[in-house]
C-alpha cells in the first residue's frame, strides 16, 4: 500500500504566482518529512524539510505546511520561477517503528509557465 | 568536490545474467541507501545501510543484494535479474540517517532483456 500519496501527477502554474504542491499520508508514526526536487536526468536534491512538532518551516520561497490531524502536507513556493519546474517528491520516515527506511511519494510534475 | 558516483550509468543486460552497480561517496556519510524510480511509483527503497556491516531491508528488497564492507561503499546486486527490475536506480547518502539531507547520484538506467 502507498503509504505517502501525491495525488496530482502534473501542475502548471504562471511564472510569478504560487505553486501549491500537495501530499498525504497514511502511517500516523511517521515523524519527519522531506521534499525533493528532480530535473531530468540528475538524481533528486534537497529541498526543505519539517519536523511533526512543527506545523510549518520556510526556506527562502518554499514553504512546507504540515496538517497531522489531517495527515496532509503541503509544499508552497511563492513566486514561482520557470527554473522551479521540474519533479517534486514528498518523503516520511518513522524512526521508531521502521527504523531508517524513508517512503516515498508518485511525485508531480511542476511547469512554470514564463 | 562531494559527490554520489555510480557505475555505470546505462546498462542492458540479459534475463539471469549477474550484474553490480558501484556506488561511492566522499563525503564520510554513515548512511546510504538505494532507490529505484518508476513511472507512476515515484521512488522506491530497495535497502539502505546505517554503517559499515549494517545493512537492512526497505520496501521493495526481492532480488536485490547489497553489502558495506567500506563506508564509501555501496554497491547494489542483482544475482539474477529479471525484466521487472527494469528501472532507473538512484543511490544516495547522508550523514547519519533519512531524515538528514541526502544526496543522491546521477542514476543507472537498467534495461533487463
């Protein structure tokens, strides 16, 4: 089963409005979650990160959101650029009951259209 | 420069033909792990390691080996590969665990005939 889900493969957006990049889980232990850009042809990088004592953490333009009663997270970047399109994957670990593993998500395809 | 290298990066193999993919890193990181990436799947964890001989299993670890007898080390194994193993396979490391920042190779396109 699909612990960590995005559910939207694709989403184009206006250069300079918000990109609003969505995910939801399912395993309530997991404790930490991670966002990961991928352009074609190199192999993902960090974007941001949150804690599940917190609700929100800001880099720069990214900004991750994290609803726990919801099991929801969400990935803002404000304004969006063209050089911010590529694939976004949202990931989850539970140290305490799987250890080190980390899942997951399908990814969605993010265009910024100049 | 630090750096995830893998080899090779293109592979075509045939059905049950033993093949390894290298992966180092330089950069002293306790952790690594392997991943392989497929359309509608997203990424996938085949098996990661927290150190040197410590090696565990992920999400999808049939008909994959791996060891650590090196912490720059960790290459991925197919004894007997099979066109399902068809992917694209990333290996990645970080300092001591997942929840660190990890970085990730350039990836090793498979193609199992």
């Amino acid at each position: 089963d699909q612990q960590v889900k995005q559910n939207s493969p694709s989403l184009s957006v206006q250069e300079g409005r918000i990109s609003i990049l969505n995910c939801d889980y399912t395993n309530s232990m997991f404790d930490y979650f991670l966002w990961y850009k991928k352009y074609p042809a190199e192999g993902p990088t960090f974007l941001i990160s949150i804690s599940s004592i917190k609700d929100k953490n800001e880099d720069g333009r990214f900004t991750v959101f994290l609803n726990k009663s919801a099991k929801h997270l969400s990935l803002h970047i404000v304004p969006s650029q063209p050089g911010d399109s590529a694939v976004y994957f949202c990931a989850a670990s539970a140290y305490e009951t799987s250890g080190s593993r980390l899942t997951f998500g399908e990814g969605t395809q993010l265009t910024v259209n100049p | 420069e630090a750096q995830v290298t893998q080899n090779p990066r293109y592979l075509i193999t045939v059905t049950g033909k033993k093949l390894t993919v290298t992966c180092s890193q330089n950069m002293n990181h306790e952790y690594m792990s392997w991943y392989r990436q497929d359309p509608g799947l997203g990424l996938r964890q085949i098996y990661y390691s927290m150190n040197v001989e410590v090696t565990d299993k992920g999400d999808v670890p049939e008909g994959y080996k791996v060891s650590r007898k090196e912490k720059r080390n960790f290459p991925l194994i197919l004894e007997s590969p099979s066109p399902n193993q068809t992917s694209l396979y990333f290996c990645a490391s970080s300092l001591l665990g997942p929840q660190e920042t990890q970085y990730f190779g350039p990836g090793t396109r498979l193609l199992v005939l």
